[in-house]
C-alpha cells in the first residue's frame, strides 16, 4: 500500500517570507483579541478592589460616627437638697381676721390683694362681707385696725369715707377692706371685725318691699 502523500504547494514548508508573514498576522490577531480576553480579569481585579474600599470605607465611617457620639451618663438621680425649693410661700403675708363671734380666721395672702379679695379667695367664713365686690356701694367689708397699723395704711379717700360713715361701729381707726392692699411689712396683720355689720342696699331693698 503507497502511504505516500500526493504533491500540494500548500503541504510544503513555508519559506522565511511566509512563516514572517505568518507571524506578523499572529501577532496582529493577538493585539486585536488580548484585549478582550483580558479585561474581564482586569475588570474582576478592579470590582474586587472597589468593594474593599468601600468595606473599608464604611468600617472607618461607622469608627467616626461613634467617637462622634457624646459618653452617656447613667447618674441622674439628684440629692435631695440639689432640688431647687419651692419659694412661693416666700411672697406672701400672714394676716389674722378676727371674726364677729371671737374666732381668730388666720391666713395667707399674696403682696397687692386688697383684705377683701384675701377673705373671697381664701373662703373665708365673714358673714354679709363684701356684698358689693368691691365697688365702695356698702360698708360689709369694714375692719377695724390696731393703731400702729392703720398709720401707715394708704390715704383714705372721699368716696371711702362716705362709704364708711353708713357703717355701724365705727372707730378712728375704721376702713374698708375692698381699699387696703397687702403689703410685705403687714407680715403677721391681726384685724378685726365689727360685731355687726350694716349694708345699704339691704336697706333700699326693705324699703321698696315696704312700698
């Protein structure tokens, strides 16, 4: 059997020309295709590089973030005497009412309150006292003061006076509770109240009554 290959121009060795040409198509071929083959392993490498920084990234944000926060403290329970105290009781004045059936009515009233106001908002068992509120209509609110005292009261006024003059029991040192205000220095005040007490528009009442 003839093994013998038959005669081809292209089975024959190339010369140093072609295997030249050869090469430089090689290598033109390689030029064109490395890149492709070799950016998707340059593309991994860089991925694999950007997730460790950004690992490391978040890791030295989450360090700053927490030497940022302020150190909590667990002591806030305060001693007894650090509590500021309650100074309201400082700003008012003791004042005493002598009541028409001899019962002393002691209380507490704020700077400015006129002794009527101090006997309406304190509740203040006075019987018919302060029937006009305040308006210098009666002479229910009528007090009697210790001398020492009703010295250094306000001036009285006309309007007052009239009012006054309508008033059973008056004395010389006799005013109307709707007009003296509390002060600081009236601290401890003891004042009284007459044993009866006459009211005008009661009066006016009766009379038209009667009519």
């Amino acid at each position: 059997m003839d093994l013998t290959l038959p005669y081809n121009e292209a089975s024959q060795p190339c010369n140093k020309k072609e295997r030249g040409n050869l090469k430089q198509d090689f290598t033109n071929m390689m030029a064109r295709c490395a890149p492709r083959l070799i950016r998707p392993l340059l593309n991994g490498l860089n991925l694999g590089k950007v997730q460790s920084f950004q690992s490391l990234g978040v890791a030295e944000n989450s360090q700053a973030s927490a030497s940022l926060q302020p150190e909590r403290s667990f002591s806030t329970t305060h001693r007894l005497h650090d509590v500021p105290k309650d100074t309201g009781s400082a700003d008012r004045v003791t004042v005493h009412f002598i009541n028409r059936d001899g019962e002393t009515l002691t209380t507490t009233a704020k700077e400015g309150e006129s002794l009527l106001e101090v006997v309406v908002n304190q509740n203040l068992s006075i019987d018919g006292f302060g029937a006009c509120e305040g308006t210098l209509a009666c002479s229910t609110c009528h007090l009697i003061f210790e001398e020492n005292v009703f010295q250094k009261l306000d001036a009285i006024t006309d309007e007052e006076m009239d009012m006054l003059d309508l008033a059973y029991g008056l004395t010389d040192t006799s005013r109307l509770g709707c007009q003296v205000c509390v002060k600081k220095a009236m601290d401890g005040l003891t004042v009284q109240v007459p044993m009866e007490v006459a009211d005008l528009r009661k009066g006016l009442e009766v009379g038209k009554q009667s009519k």
